[in-house]
C-alpha cells in the first residue's frame, strides 16, 4: 500500500547513498544537510502514519532499516575517513544491531516472539547514534564543540549502546 509515510521512508532510503557518497568525498556539509533532512524524515514518517492511522508492514519493516542503513553508514565511514568517530564505538554500534538481529531472527525462528517491539532505552540508544552523527558532522562543519564534549557524547552513546543490548537480550532470554 502506498502511503505518504511510506514515500518519506523510501526517500529516506535513497539519501543513504548520497549521504554515503557526501562523506565519503570528504564533503561534509552536504552530508551535515542531508542527514538532516533523512533524521527529520525519520521523524515526519512516524508522526504522519499514526496520525494519519496509515501504518502498515511495509513501513514496519522498511522504517527501521533505512534508521539502521543511515547509522551505520555513517558511523562505518565517519570511522573510516580520517577516523573521525573512534573504530570502537562504531564495533559497539555495529555489534549491539547485529545482536539484536541475531536474537530476534532465533527467536523468530523458533516461535517464541512474533513482533520486537523497541524499548525506551533502545529508542533513546538510537536518538544518541543519531545526535552523535549530526553533532559529529556539525563540528566537522562549523567547530562548535572541543574535544572534551564530542568525547562525553561519544561516551554517552557508547553507555547506551551497550545498556540497550543488555536490556533487548535480557528481553530475548525472557522470551525463550
């Protein structure tokens, strides 16, 4: 079904590769403005299907992988160019979603959970992965923190990232 929630989700989706690209070639304040439109989409899409009462599966399931394709990619390449975002916190990013995909399909497979629903320290996790990334491409733009800051943001995030995997396998191992 074609909804306006889902048409922002898809474009959200295809910004993924221009904000791959953006970073990428070191052209950071086209990819400061288009991870600010794709955050904003993020938050539009949700807003409108529930108000508009236009969820739907196809948007259940593309949502949180354009979230995921937009937050990884930019935590891997903010990573990798210049090593702009320290290597371990992207691993820990990295890992917490691949736990958590792991887990959800196991449990998926065998029948013990239909849905995962998020958390509220799962969505606070993901609000932090993507301040960090906007804070990060921000200050790479116009230097408006020091060291100090971005690193307790980096720290903040990384605090979460792994409270968030703790709680979503607590949930998992409750399930079994």
């Amino acid at each position: 079904m074609v909804t306006i929630p889902n048409v922002i989700t898809l474009i959200r989706g295809f910004l993924v590769p221009l904000f791959i690209m953006a970073v990428f070639y070191k052209n950071f304040k086209l990819a400061l403005i288009i991870f600010l439109v794709a955050s904003i989409s993020d938050a539009l899409d949700g807003f409108l299907a529930r108000h508009l009462n236009q969820v739907t599966t196809l948007g259940v399931i593309l949502d949180p992988i354009a979230d995921k394709a937009l937050i990884n990619s930019g935590f891997i390449l903010l990573s990798y160019v210049d090593r702009i975002i320290p290597v371990w916190l992207t691993i820990l990013v990295l890992s917490r979603d691949v736990i958590i995909l792991v887990g959800g399909w196991l449990l998926t497979t065998f029948g013990k959970i239909n849905k995962i629903k998020p958390t509220m320290i799962g969505k606070l996790t993901a609000f932090f992965q993507f301040f960090t990334i906007f804070l990060t491409l921000l200050n790479l733009n116009y230097q408006i923190c020091d060291s100090f800051c971005i690193n307790v943001i980096y720290g903040v995030t990384a605090l979460l990232t792994v409270l968030s995997a703790i709680d979503y396998g607590a949930k998992g191992i409750q399930e079994i």
